[in-house]
C-alpha cells in the first residue's frame, strides 16, 4: 500500500499541478476543496497568511480527508509542528530551513524546500530530497535555468515552479521534463470563481487545467 508522500507524487507527476489557495474566508475553504476533488484534483497548498488560513487548514484536513492539504509560505520549527498537528500532509517553504526540513522529516511530512541555488539543491540532496520549489520561476529564470541544473550537477532533481503562473503561462513550465507540477491559484481565480463561491465554476476550471496537461502530454507523444 502506498503512503501519502508517494500518493502525492504521483498525483504531482500525472496532472502537473499543485492547486494553491492564496486567500479565502472560513466559509469556503472547505468547499473549494470539496470543488478540487470534484475537479479531479484533491491536493491543495494553503498558504499561511494569516489565523484565518490556519484555520482553514483545520478545517479542510477535519472535512474533506479525501484532500491532500498542505501548508505554504512555512518559516519557522513551531509553525511546521502546529500545520502537521492540525493535519497538513506536505509543508511548502519559500527557502531552505534546516529546522523546519528537520520536523517535517522527523514527523514523516512530505516537504518542499525552495531551492534557486546550486548551494541550496546540494543542501536538500543532503536531506535526501529531490523534489524542491522553485520560486518565482520567472524571475529565476524559468526553464532555461532549470535545463542547467538538471543538464549538469542534478539530473534527477524534480521542481514545483511558483509564482504569477496563471492558466495560460503554467502549461510551457509543465512541458519541461524537469518540472514536476506548476503551482498557482488560478483555478480559484478564473472566471472569479472564488471570489463568487461559484464552486462548480472551480471544479470546472480545474479538470480544464488537468485536461489540458493530459492533451499537451499526449500531443507530444504523438510527435
């Protein structure tokens, strides 16, 4: 039987994306996850922002336990322990923490580190970790920097690329044999869907994300 971390992996690999909810009010964050899952996706980084996303957290690991919930923009040890306790599945960090990789694998928790570094790569490798953040993609470089690392010193380095990606500008990332999943909030944005607690309109959005990384995957085979 396959443990969470391997689920998610692979559920990262088969639809290249990693929905994020940025912000949302304690009504509808249970029910935007509820709309992922219907969409074909139940896997969701909430960013910490504020009490009101912790509590969302609670919330979405206490009501839809079929969600792999994660908990994003992670910085300190004592936030790590408090997300995994509420229920987070995976812990997404902006950069590299020694101290919150340590709990996270300590507490057998799935963790993102942020790596744009060589240094910061070899770091993780030292923690046996090969699937890391890379944000923001654009800024960093996006593909032509990940085509370096994964040309030269990490060939079996993955990467989750974050930042300003929208349901356009994510697919070329997605097409890179190096990136893992893109992670970005516009299955919640497009159409205004969170924003009007439309969630069949969130479902919609997602399964059309999926779907086109399946048509893009299955072009390219065709090739």
């Amino acid at each position: 039987m396959m443990d969470d971390k391997t689920n998610m992996t692979n559920l990262m690999q088969l639809t290249g994306i990693c929905p994020i909810l940025a912000m949302a009010e304690p009504d509808a964050a249970v029910p935007a996850a509820q709309a992922l899952v219907k969409g074909g996706l139940p896997m969701m980084e909430i960013l910490l922002k504020n009490e009101t996303s912790v509590q969302n957290l609670a919330k979405v690991a206490r009501e839809v336990p079929e969600m792999y919930v994660g908990a994003g923009t992670v910085l300190t040890a004592e936030q790590a322990e408090k997300v995994i306790d509420l229920g987070a599945k995976f812990v997404v960090l902006p950069g590299f923490s020694r101290s919150v990789v340590e709990v996270c694998l300590k507490r057998n928790v799935m963790v993102l580190p942020g790596c744009v570094t060589a240094t910061e790569i070899m770091m993780a490798l030292d923690y046996g970790i090969k699937v890391v953040k890379f944000f923001p993609v654009f800024q960093m470089g996006g593909t032509a920097t990940l085509a370096q690392f994964n040309g030269g010193p990490f060939p079996d380095v993955k990467f989750v690329v974050t930042g300003a990606l929208d349901s356009s500008n994510f697919l070329p990332l997605v097409e890179y044999p190096g990136t893992m999943a893109a992670g970005g909030d516009w299955m919640f944005q497009d159409h205004s869907a969170l924003k009007n607690r439309d969630y069949e309109q969130i479902a919609r959005n997602m399964r059309e994300s999926v779907c086109r990384v399946q048509d893009m995957r299955g072009a390219k085979t065709r090739r």
